[in-house]
C-alpha cells in the first residue's frame, strides 16, 4: 500500500482550521497531545483505501484516537471546509477541468416509516429516501454535492447544485455540462 503524503503548505493552511477543533481530546494534563497531521493522515488513509477502523496502520495512531479526532471533526463540519480549501488549492493551481462538469444523482432509501404515517394516504405519506446529487470535473474531482428529500425534482436538485460549486466564478458559459434528461426536463433554457 503507498504512503500517504501532505505537502508542507498544505498542512499549514489545513492546521489554522483544524486547531480550533481540537475538541475533548485537548487536555492540559494526562498523556502528550497525538501528532494532529498524522491522525488527519490516518484518516485520509481511511477514506482512499477502504478500510475498516480495525486495519488501520500503526503509524497512524490507535484507532480509538484516529477515529474520536473523525468523528468530533465531521460534527463539527470541519471536512466541509477542508475541503472548500483544496479545492480552492487546486483551482489557483488550474487542476480543476472547467471544459467538461458532470452530475448525477442517486436516491437512498432511509429507514422506515413510524406506523402512525403507514395510515396518512400515500398521495399525502412523505418518501422514504433521500436524494443524493454531485457535481465532478471531467477527471472526477468532486465540486459540490447536495442531499434533499426524494420528492424534489432534479432540476431544483441542478440549481442548487451549480450554485454550491465553491469554485464557481461564472464559468458555466464555456463548460459543457452533462447530466440526465431528469435534470433538464421542463428547464425553459
């Protein structure tokens, strides 16, 4: 398995956002704080390899510690920003494709209603799934992504979506965008 690695510049932006979420785990007394880049590895190792919480590599830390670092970061809505900042990164440094953005939706069902709804008339009865929308450059770099209940068409889905492209600065006049007939369906464009 290759290594993961982070530039040094990188990390420093990173570092300004992730401090101020230390959360529980900062303790004046007791052990010695854990290497916050190699945790955020930890977790980048998690996410791009698959893996399951028991198989993380020593390097990273324990698993209990790499995985209360995830979890108070993600509540915390810290991975959004982080990732605002790469794509920000990225685009400065014209790594995202602006000739091709692609989107596609996925519907998610959800669990199950309470039996006090199963009696409401399913013209009335609310849908059990949500859905899922993501926007990508044509090398698949994801750029924005939206969750909404399932009985919101898609080219509501569409606007919002293209509006929560953090990397957009008036460039869907010369980007081609491909997507579903659903999303372009009754649009009068």
């Amino acid at each position: 398995m290759q290594t993961l690695h982070l530039a040094r510049s990188i990390w420093k932006k990173f570092q300004l956002l992730i401090n101020p979420y230390q959360g529980a785990a900062v303790a004046r007394r007791g052990r010695p704080r854990v290497n916050l880049r190699r945790v955020f590895l930890g977790i980048c190792h998690l996410v791009w390899s698959g893996y399951q919480w028991r198989a993380l590599p020593c390097k990273y830390g324990t698993r209990s510690t790499v995985h209360q670092y995830f979890t108070e970061w993600a509540k915390s809505g810290l991975f959004l920003k982080l990732w605002k900042l790469c794509l920000a990164f990225m685009d400065k440094r014209g790594k995202i494709k602006r000739d091709v953005h692609i989107v596609d939706g996925s519907q998610v069902v959800t669990h199950s209603l309470p039996k006090t709804i199963a009696f409401i008339s399913p013209q009335y009865r609310p849908k059990r799934a949500i859905k899922f929308s993501l926007l990508v450059d044509s090398d698949g770099t994801p750029l924005a992504t939206t969750l909404s209940s399932a009985n919101k068409h898609d080219t509501s889905l569409l606007d919002s979506i293209l509006a929560e492209n953090p990397v957009n600065n008036g460039i869907y006049r010369k980007t081609r965008l491909l997507c579903d007939k659903e999303y372009v369906g009754g649009r009068q464009e």
